[in-house]
C-alpha cells in the first residue's frame, strides 16, 4: 500500500496527541457539535497590544520584510541577554543564545545536534508528549523514569541512577512541569544537577512555563544553582506561553556556544531564521513592561483554586494540585473502573462522545492511568466541563 513510500522514521514516530486532540474537538465543533475543548496548553488571551503594535510598525516600515541571521536579530539576542540578568541572575553573552520557529524547533535542534544513534536520554515521566519523539527522530533512545502521585511526580537522584548507563547523554527537565504542573524545589534540582555533573550528563531545561506559578509556589531556574550546572546545561524558553504568543511561534535556547553553534546550523539547512516580524514582537514582550504578564498568571491561577476542588468532587477522580503551568492531571484509574474501562484513551473517546468534553489522553505523557485538562480556557467552560464529566461518571 501508500505506506511503503514512507520512511521508517515517520512510520515508527507518534503523532502529537495534544495536537490531535485540539484538531479532533475542532473538527466535531465545525461539524456543529456541542464542545468543550481542554485540549491545548494554549492560553486564551489575545498577545498583548504592545507586542502586537512592535510586529506592526516593524512590518510598515519595512524591517520585517527581509531575512535576519539565522540565530535572530542581534537585538533580540540581547534582549535575551537582559531576560536572562533579569530573571535567572546570572549574565550570559549573545553567543550563547539562539532563536527558533518555536521553543518546539529549539528542542529538536537540540537533540539532532548532541544525540549520536544509540544515545540516550533520561526523562521523567508523565512528561510532555514531544520529547521522546524528537529523541528517537535524532536515533537516540529515550529513557523514562517513572514519577507517580506519591512523590508528587518528581523523581528523585536515586531514580536517576538507577537509570543511567555508559550511554546516558542528557537529562531531560521540565518544571514547571506539562502535563503534571509539578514544580522541583531548588534543594532538588540542586542534587539532579549535581548529580548531572558528576557523571557529565548535560541538561535540558525546558523553562517555558517558569513565569507561571500560582498559589506562592517559585520557579527556580536549575542552571541559576552552580556554575558548574549552568555549564553543563542547555535551557530552552519561548514567548508563547508567558506573553500569550503561540501562534508566533518564538522559541530560543541558551548555553554553551558549541552547542548553540551546531543549534542555530541545523536551522540554518531547515527553517533558516523565525519570522522577522515575530522577532521584532518578541523583543518588545521580553524589554517591554511586563504587567500583563501578571494578569494573565492571576487568570490561570484563579481558574486553578476554582476548578482544582470541583474536579476533585467529580466521582472517581484523583487530582494533586498543580503548583505551575496550566493543566490538571488527575488519575482517572477508579474511574475507569467504575464505568468498566482499561484503556484511558477509549475513556478520554468516550467522554467526547458522551458529553462532548475533549481532553488528552495521558496516554501520549507515559501516564496510562491519567487524563489532561487545560484550564487555559475561560472559567464558564471550565466548570460546565466539570459537571459534564460528573454527569458522565454518574450515568
Ligand atoms: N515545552 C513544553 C513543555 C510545552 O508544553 C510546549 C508547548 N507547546 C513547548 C515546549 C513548545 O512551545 P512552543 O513551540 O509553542 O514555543
Ligand atoms: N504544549 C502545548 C500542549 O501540550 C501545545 C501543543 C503541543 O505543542 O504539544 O498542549
């Protein structure tokens, strides 16, 4: 059949279930159906006026019109650079910085350029659908941790360890974390890093969701720790979740200058640079003032302390209370039992079907007894979504 054109390498690659998702609750609302979709870590606010207006003029007047240096505007860089003095305390050079279709693409770079086939990666699992993916893409081999409810869905060193092999390459390091909302304390991260550091394992901090933490909870940056963890780790950041700015599609990584150097060459043979205009948006939401920012944190987290206890009242449903990001992840394994599934991803189909509320499998997270919701939607729909699946567990 047609499948034969295909490589391996697609043939034997998930598709992104968060992407799936969004486009199947899409597809059934075009269609006329009644749908809640809390698919997508996407927030809901439009991008800031001020950022819009910095693209705007920079598309009238012409400076978007052209190609920029693959790695981005040297403003932008050194926009990154006063982010960085700003927000993790330490001071790095344009050199280590580079921008991206994406904070996506910045990660996919990122493992093509250090990831020989055979090598691998550790990642603590429930973690974000992509990063196993990208791994494999590069022939490295993913290596999944196992976190549950009971610790928090952190894992520990000594976890870590008993993972790691001659072939362990990098750690993967997500906190705030998508899909649990899990946020590592820096007593923690301290000893990952520096258990990192002991055996020359670099890591990836995937810091995008580092401004959005609720309820007193803090980010701290893994690679603001030690010099020797910053040396040894790559962090990768972006604009689309803080400054509501996914469709712009702005990422970057910062790091070590060979490291970045091999980054900003793959896209140089891909994307080439990001689009010039979002590089002029991106400048102003990083430099620009930063008050909306807060709003739309205080959103989010208004949105968590109302739904979080709702959501825990639904029968069958056990919830830990995200401390970041904006997603809840409950464990749906009583509730399966209760309505006679063992598959979460039939149970996710079913509520779509039954009441018309989309979630995502946690399947695609390494969590098979678990369902994600996205409360980056506005609080009506969350809470009609919450008494559909009651509905839907009492039935
Ligand atoms: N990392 C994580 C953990 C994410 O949830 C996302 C969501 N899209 C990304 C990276 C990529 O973000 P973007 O490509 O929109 O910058
Ligand atoms: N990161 C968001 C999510 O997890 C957007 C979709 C994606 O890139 O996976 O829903």
């Amino acid at each position: 059949g047609g499948t034969m054109i295909l490589s391996n390498r697609v043939l034997n690659m998930e598709e992104s279930v968060t992407l799936a998702a969004a486009a199947r609750a899409k597809a059934l609302k075009a269609q006329g159906r009644d749908i809640l979709s809390l698919t997508l870590g996407e927030p809901d606010f439009p991008t800031p006026k001020n950022i819009q207006n910095a693209a705007a003029s920079a598309i009238k007047d012409g400076r978007a019109s052209f190609y920029t240096v693959t790695s981005g505007l040297p403003e932008l860089k050194e926009a990154i650079v006063a982010y960085f003095a700003k927000y993790y305390g330490y001071t790095i050079k344009p050199n280590q910085v580079t921008v991206a279709t994406g904070a996506k693409f910045s990660l996919y770079t990122f493992f093509m350029s250090v990831i020989n086939p055979g090598d691998e990666a550790i990642i603590p699992t429930p973690c974000w659908v992509s990063y196993g993916d990208q791994i494999k893409m590069a022939e490295g081999i993913p290596v999944f941790v196992q976190a549950t409810e009971a610790n928090h869905f952190k894992v520990t060193v000594e976890q870590l360890e008993s993972a790691r092999t001659e072939k362990t390459k990098v750690l993967v390091l997500n906190s705030p974390s998508n899909p649990t909302g899990m946020i590592y304390t820096a007593k923690e991260l301290l000893a990952i890093g520096n258990w990192a550091v002991e055996h020359d394992i670099l890591i990836l901090a995937d810091d995008i969701y580092g401004r959005l933490v609720y309820n007193g909870n803090e980010f701290t940056p893994i690679s603001s720790l030690s010099e020797a963890i910053r040396k040894q780790t790559i962090v990768i950041n972006g604009v689309s979740k803080s400054y509501s700015m996914t469709g712009w599609r702005l990422g970057y990584a910062v790091g070590d200058p060979d490291i970045i150097a091999a980054m900003s060459k793959i896209a140089g043979q891909t994307t080439s640079n990001p689009t010039t205009a979002t590089q002029y948006a991106a400048i102003e939401a990083l430099t620009g003032p930063q008050d909306t920012v807060e709003i739309m944190r205080q959103a989010f987290e208004e949105r968590l302390n109302t739904i979080y206890p709702l959501l825990s009242e639904v029968p069958g449903f056990d919830v830990v209370k995200p401390q970041g990001a904006f997603y809840l992840f409950p464990n749906v394994k009583k509730a399966m039992g209760m309505k006679g599934y063992t598959d979460v991803t039939e149970f996710t189909t079913a509520i779509l079907e039954e009441v018309g509320v989309a979630l995502v499998t946690g399947a695609g997270f390494g969590a098979p007894e678990n369902v994600r919701l996205s409360y980056a939607t506005d609080l009506d729909t969350l809470k009609e979504a919450v008494i559909r699946l009651k509905e839907f567990m009492e039935k």
